[in-house]
C-alpha cells in the first residue's frame, strides 16, 4: 500500500478511478458510505469489519434523515441496539 497523503493506494482502483472522483457527487453521509465501503481490507491496519461498520453507521443516518423528511416512521431494518457510530467499532 501506498503512503502517500493525498492519494493512497487503498482508495485507487484500476483504470486510474479513485474513490474521491465517485464521492465528490455525494454528501457527507453517502460519500463516506462509498468511501469506507470501498477500503475495507485494503487499508494496512484496518480490519474489513471496522471499516463495513463505518460504512452502515453513515447509511443508518442518511436512512433516517430520508425517513424524517419524508414523514415515515424508522423500519426495523437494523440490529435491535440500533445504529451505532463508527468511532465505537473502532
């Protein structure tokens, strides 16, 4: 894996895609939905888990949000404790 700063290898993919050219046309919640998907076991130190727990934490909140604006209530769709944030599968 790459050390570089600004473009590491965990986040560059064939064909010279990187993950910012995907993310740059999400928010926040979705663009790091994509992003922690798409470096999971490819980042040196990072468990697969950490990073697809990430990535749900983010999904859960844009579902709620979605939910919210949209007047319906939250579908039990999730483990029974709930979303959880990504800092606590860290």
């Amino acid at each position: 894996m790459s050390n570089d700063k600004t473009n590491p290898s965990h986040y560059q993919f064939g064909g010279g895609v990187e993950v910012i050219h995907i993310t740059q046309h999400l928010g926040f919640l979705l663009g790091n939905v994509v992003k922690y998907s798409a470096r999971a076991g490819r980042k040196d130190g990072e468990a697969v888990l950490d990073d697809l727990y990430k990535a749900r934490w983010y999904l859960n909140r844009q579902i709620e949000i979605e939910e919210e604006l949209n007047g319906k209530q939250a579908q039990q769709t999730e483990a029974p404790d709930g979303p959880q944030h990504p800092q606590g599968h860290v």
